[in-house]
C-alpha cells in the first residue's frame, strides 16, 4: 500500500535540515516585512522626477539592497530572504498601494493570512500611503480602464493579473553559472561605450535603460559583499566553533557569488538563490523567478566537485535539501479581493524542471535529477513545485521513480511531455535551437524559453460565464447589470448552430474589452515599471538596450489562460441533445431551470444531468464540441499583437480560479449547480468521466494542445488503485500513452475520499496533509471550503 502523505516519514537527511525545516513549518508566522516598502518610498522621494524611469528603478533597487536587513538563520548553508526573516512577505506599494483595511484582512483572515504588526500599520497609515495611493499602478489602471472593462471584470468574466502583481513569469537559464555581475556589468559599460548617437535614434533610451541595468549590477554586487562581511563579523564572537567556521565558509562562498561566476557546487546553489531573491525584490513578478532545468544546470559542478574531492553526494544532498526550505521560507505577497480569490496560496509558483531533454535532443536525465527526486519526497515541502519532463528517450526507471512519489498522495511532481513542449515552442515560433536549449515549463504548466522570453500571464477567462451571458442577451444576474452584447433571444433561435454563433459573438465582444485593458496595462508597465535587473537576466535586453517589460526579451509573449472548457462542452452538449435533436426540452424550460438552480425541474436536471453526453469518456459526440470551442478561442484569442510585441496565446489552467468563476455563476444547463466551482485545467467535470482514465486521456487529447501554452489535466486515484509495481506499471503506461497522443502535461492525487473528508471534519488532526489543487500542491487545511469540496468530489479514476 502506498504511503499517504498525513505525518511526513522524514523530514531531511541530516538533523541540520531537520532543524531548518522545523523551523519553517511550525516557528515561523506569515507576516507582513514593510521594510522594502519604506526604503522604496525614501529612494523615489530622493530621485523620483530627477531621472528616467529605468534609472529610477535601479538607483531605488541599489538603495534597497544597501539598506535592507540581510538576515542569516544559524545553521543554514544558503543566505538570502525576500523580507527582514523567513516568512516575512515584502509589499510593492508602487504596484498596488495596501488600504488599512486590506492589512486589517490579511491579519485576521483564517486563510493564507500574513500578520501585521502595530508598527507596521502605523507606517504603512503615515508613511507609505500618502506617497503611493495615487502613483500606485493598480489605482492607476482603475482610473485608466474604460466602464465596460469594469463591468465585465465585476462580473467575473475575467480577472487582471496584473493589478497586485508585475509581468515577470519567466525561467532562468545558464548565464548566471558562467559569468558574475561584475561581468554583466562589464557588457553593459561596453555597450554603453559602444552606442551611436549620430544614427541611432533610439541611442538615449538605450543609455537610460543600460545605466539603470549597471545600477543594478552594482547592487547585487554589493548584496553579496554585505553578506560576507557581516558573516565575519558573526564569527568573530561566534563561541559554537562548528558555527563559526560555517559562517566562515558561508563568507568565503560570498566573497565568489554574486560578483564572479560560481566555481563549485555550494557555489552555484548560493548564485541562483541570490539572484532569484534580487528579481522578486526588485519586482512582485508573476510568478517567481523558477531556476529551468537545475538538474542540468548543477551537474557540472556536482561531478567536478565529487571528482576533486570537494563534495559527496550526501553533502550535495543536504545543499539541495537546505535549497528547498529558503524556498519553503518565501510566501507569495500578499494579495487582496479578485487576486487572492485566483490564487489563494502562500505557493509562489516557482518551478523546478528535471529530467528534461539536454540541447543536442539526448535525454538529461542524471545522477542529479534522481538527487533531485529524493530530496522532493524527503522534504515534502510545498515549495518549490517540482516537476518532471519525460520524453522517448527518458529512461523508465526515472518516469517509475517519480511515479513512486506522485503516488505518496501529495501531488508532486507534475509529469510534462518533453516532445509536446518543443513542438509547442516550434508553433510560438521559437527557433529549434533555443527551444531545445529551454524546453521548460514555469509557474503552473506554461512553457517557455530560459533566459529569453518574457511570458506574461494576463488573466483567467471564464468561458462558460460567456456562454451564461449570451444565454441571457448579456444580462448578468451576479451583478443585475447589462454587462456583454445583446447576441439575440436563445428561445427563438431554432438550430444548435444559431446557439453556438451567438457564444462565439459573446465571446469576441468579452476578449475584445479583456485584450483591449491588457494592452493599456501592457503600455503602463513599459512606461513606467522597468525591471533592470530581470533584464539583465534576459537575452537580448543588454544588447538592444531595452527592458524586459518593453519588449526586450528574445521573445515575448502574452497569456489568456481559459478556464471551465468542460463545463461549456458539456452545457453544449446538453443542449444541442435535448433540444434541437431528441427535443425532450425546450429553451426556455432549460434556461428557467437554470435560473432556478434546478429546484423544481427534477426530471429536466436529471436530462442534462445524467442522460447528456459528457467529455472526458472518448465519445466524440462532446468531444467534437470541445474542439469545437478550443478552436473557438484560438480563433478570437491567438496571435493578437500587444504594444511591446507579443503574440498573444491560449493556455488552460485555474490556479484557483475555477472556484471563484463558479461562485459568480448560476446554474449551468450541463446540471452543475449555481457557485459550485468549474473543473479545473481541461479536467473534465466532476462525476462526468465514467469510462476510466484512458478515455480521459483520449478526450482530453482531442485539443490540439501543440497551439496552446501550456493544457493542465489533473487525475485522481485511490491509493489501493496505484498500489504495488503494477500500479507503477499502470500509471506509467498512462503517461506514455497520453503523451504519445500529444498531451502537455498530467499530474496525480493519490487519496482516498474518506481521507478527506475526515481531514475537512477534524481538520487539526490533518495538519499535515498535502493534495494537488491545480498545478500546485497545498495544505489541504489552506483551501477553502469550496475548494476542498472540488477536490473531494473529483472522480475516483480505477485502471479495472
């Protein structure tokens, strides 16, 4: 039987990391570190209006990094924090500007809540709000938006990621372990040297952008020679001698990264994590900054190191173990309203890619990624995600190695098709080379090319809230507005295909508005909220001198992520069945049932309900409709141009959206009842898939998912399910099978329903219960209510 994830079994190989991880799950409190905030708001009213935008921003980030406290936990062989301590969460007021009422919800809120200290308000009521509340880009983006944008977000057609949080979703690549700051400083004074202000008209932008990536060179720079200084000074009056020479070994490693490329093992660790606390320091970026393929990236250094004596594998071990909790140490920012209820996690989303193909198409699977795969199931921590890249050439014992540990019923890691990603990078048009170079996935299941795109995620779409609107004329009944376009009267109309034409015009009416705000705050961002930093890390910034929010990158490109695709498939179905076929209903009957949440339309519910075709069960009837609508929104949504040059792309996954979109919604005529949250990813709907989890591969399969950014597929099975290496075997097979057929990604939850409604019951003797919420895993007591329930009512998969 396999193990249930309710009391970890271990919890680090060494007591060292025992220690830390004790520390990070059960001493430390979320809470709110106001310190950025502060030092922020000194720099802009030092420089603010003096210089350019770009140089603002990196003399602000200089500024910070001179100032900030740069907290060392003992016993600890990483240094770094986004906040003053672990766990403590910095705010972003030039992003958006927290109200006292806002800190006043996330201190008391049973959820995902971040404690605010007395002083911390008294500052933030004195300080911090009367700078930014009006400069702030959220307020901005509000005053700016047109009323209909508003009336369609009120009502839940689609939320705006980046009100509360910057562009930003991107992957690291190999740079950072060739070369230090004090080099990239050193490309950008030559490119600075090198600018031709008789013919270059843009020479001037140029030098604004390429001083503000110096600054922040010099800043990182300067992080990394703080560290060791005051690691020295610890030691100095250290009496613990084994502590001592630690921190005397932790400034050694500082005085190499960030200024110089890292030369060991411990060495590039330390690099990335620097790094990856300067880009979610200088910006709230969506999401945070995730490492590629690290297995890839660290085996150089691990097998020289082991090779001169340097380092054991139970050394390099520990490292990675003690990696993983500063991930663990770092809670997303605090978020408010619509942005909480779409991603209502601690969870920051950082990826990490393993086994993924190497450049010259050869499997890169190493003595690495399997480290990497024992530290993920020893740990057991939420962050960071962690998931796996399997292709032809993947060995099977590293696809069974991971499967033992996604059946240990918590979630990780996501399994990704190596293949269906290069062929997805291939349509994006990105060259063959610098996919094969990247080929990863970030955040959920997005994909990307490392070092080199800017892949902005825009918002959630509620499709299946479109089709509500048509069905109303673009009446909403959550907020008694009209908020879409009359698209006609559905009781009139007299074919499926009147009825499908009318949610296609709905749904161009809403991308329309939803494109329109995004390129405005699309323009804001590159007028006003530089990155300098995340530039430098991105091929070509440097060398065009241009930042990443302005169209730097290589490549750029702008997500729609579409959420409930099942239920407005099944809705579809229901219809064209009932209706216009078999006409056991009419329109108007099935549109008062819905509005009446089905009370007292027994027999029409039971129609759409349990005798309407379904997705999720290979049978083309629904299936052809799925396409149907996919294809809908590649036409209205793919390959739109944004003002700084991205190609705008569909991808299919909720985070926690799926929860929200069905509370704004009433009753679907598929038989899903009013608020009851939608599937998530291109799952189909709960209880709607009967014929096991080959069809739900099969349908699931039927999108061409090779046009989108990224398809999350969740399955659930019960652990006697998976038992044993038959189980294995099983699920194995599922996964060749799937991604033979060209499906992007699967993950699993291993858990009985009993299990979980027992830990919703008693929810203190589960405290440590972990499940997959989309892609991410969490504390199933973090969920909410709702969302629990979604899970617990997901189908029970069976391989009989």
């Amino acid at each position: 039987m396999p193990e249930l994830t309710l009391e970890p079994t271990r919890r680090g190989s060494t007591e060292r990391i025992k220690h830390l991880r004790e520390r990070s799950e059960k001493e430390c409190q979320p809470k709110i570190s106001i310190e950025r905030a502060v030092l922020l708001t000194e720099a802009y009213k030092k420089w603010e209006g003096k210089v350019s935008a770009p140089v603002l921003r990196g003399l602000a980030f200089k500024y910070i990094m001179e100032n900030r406290t740069n907290y060392i936990e003992k016993g600890s062989l990483i240094l770094g924090e986004k906040g003053h301590e672990p766990w403590a969460a910095p705010t972003f007021p030039e992003l958006c500007c927290h109200t006292m009422a806002d800190f006043e919800n996330m201190n008391n809120r049973e959820k995902v809540f971040f404690k605010v200290s007395d002083e911390d308000r008294r500052i933030q009521e004195e300080v911090i709000i009367p700078y930014w509340q009006d400069r702030a880009m959220m307020t901005r983006m509000n005053k700016l938006l047109p009323e209909e944008w508003h009336l369609l977000f009120d009502a839940g057609l689609y939320t705006e990621f980046l009100m509360q949080r910057g562009p930003g979703h991107t992957v690291a690549d190999g740079k950072m372990y060739q070369k230090g700051f004090a080099d990239f400083k050193a490309e950008i004074e030559k490119e600075i040297e090198q600018l031709d202000f008789n013919n270059d008209m843009e020479a001037l932008n140029k030098r604004e952008e390429l001083e503000g990536m110096k600054l922040v060179c010099e800043a990182m720079i300067i992080f990394g020679h703080r560290y060791a200084a005051q690691c020295r000074e610890l030691a100095e009056n250290e009496t613990d001698l084994k502590w001592k020479q630690e921190l005397l070994e932790l400034a050694e490693v500082c005085d190499v990264v960030p200024e110089h490329a890292p030369q060991t093992f411990r060495q590039a660790l330390q690099m990335y994590w620097f790094v990856h606390i300067g880009v979610t320091v200088e910006m709230n970026n969506w999401d945070a900054y995730s490492p590629g393929k690290l297995d890839q990236h660290l085996e150089p250094f691990y097998e020289k190191d082991l090779a001169e004596g340097r380092l054991t594998r139970e050394e390099a071990k520990e490292l990675l173990e003690n990696f993983w909790i500063q991930f663990n140490n770092q809670p997303a920012p605090p978020k408010v309203g619509i942005t909480l209820k779409e991603s209502a996690t601690y969870t920051d989303f950082c990826n990490i890619n393993t086994g993924a193909l190497r450049p010259d198409g050869t499997s890169g699977v190493s003595d690495v990624s399997y480290l990497i795969l024992e530290v993920m199931d020893e740990m057991k921590l939420l962050q960071p995600s962690s998931n796996i890249q399997v292709s032809k050439k993947s060995p099977e014992k590293f696809l069974r190695e991971a499967l033992k540990i996604s059946r240990r019923g918590w979630g990780q890691p996501a399994i990704y098709n190596s293949e269906a990603i290069l062929n997805e990078l291939a349509y994006l048009g990105k060259s063959v080379d610098d996919a094969r170079e990247s080929g990863i996935c970030s955040g959920c299941v997005e994909v990307g090319v490392a070092g080199k795109e800017a892949y902005v995620l825009t918002g959630y779409l509620n499709v299946p809230k479109i089709f509500e609107l048509a069905m109303h004329r673009g009446y909403d009944h959550y907020t008694n507005k009209q908020v879409g376009i009359d698209v006609g009267d559905f009781n009139e109309m007299t074919s499926y295909e009147e009825v499908f034409k009318a949610f296609y015009e709905e749904l161009k009416y809403v991308v329309d508005i939803k494109v329109a705000g995004n390129n405005l705050i699309e323009r804001m961002y590159m007028e006003n909220m530089p990155v300098p930093l995340l530039s430098v890390m991105t091929d070509d910034c440097v060398r065009d001198g241009k930042d990443y929010n302005c169209g730097g990158a290589r490549y750029n490109t702008s997500y729609i992520q579409c959420v409930g695709i099942a239920t407005i498939t099944d809705s579809l179905a229901a219809i064209k069945h009932h209706i216009f076929e078999e006409k056991t209903m009419t329109m108007e009957e099935l549109i008062t049932a819905c509005n009446d949440d089905f009370v007292g339309h027994e027999a029409i519910y039971e129609a759409v309900y349990n005798q309407a075709p379904k997705y999720g069960n290979d049978e083309d009837y629904a299936d052809d409709l799925l396409k149907d609508v996919a294809e809908s929104l590649q036409a209205v949504i793919a390959g739109r141009s944004t003002p700084k040059g991205s190609k705008t792309v569909v991808e299919f996954l909720p985070t926690t959206c799926h929860v929200y979109f069905g509370q704004v919604m009433e009753a679907s005529p598929n038989g899903r009842h009013k608020g009851i949250p939608l599937p998530d990813g291109i799952s189909p709907e709960k209880g709607a898939d009967c014929n096991g989890p080959t069809a739900v591969i099969k349908s699931a399969s039927k999108i061409d998912q090779t046009k989108t950014g990224g398809a999350l597929l969740n399955q659930k099975f019960t652990p006697s399910v998976v038992a044993g290496e038959q189980g294995i075997s099983h699920m194995a097979a599922l996964v060749r099978s799937y991604f033979a057929l060209d499906g992007h990604h699967i993950q699993f939850n291993v858990i009985d329903r009993e299990v979980l409604l027992k830990a919703q019951k008693h929810p203190k003797e589960y405290e440590n219960l972990i499940v997959r919420v989309a892609g991410y895993s969490d504390y199933f007591n973090n969920l909410d209510k709702a969302l629990q329930d979604e899970i617990i009512n997901r189908t029970e998969q069976s391989f009989g």
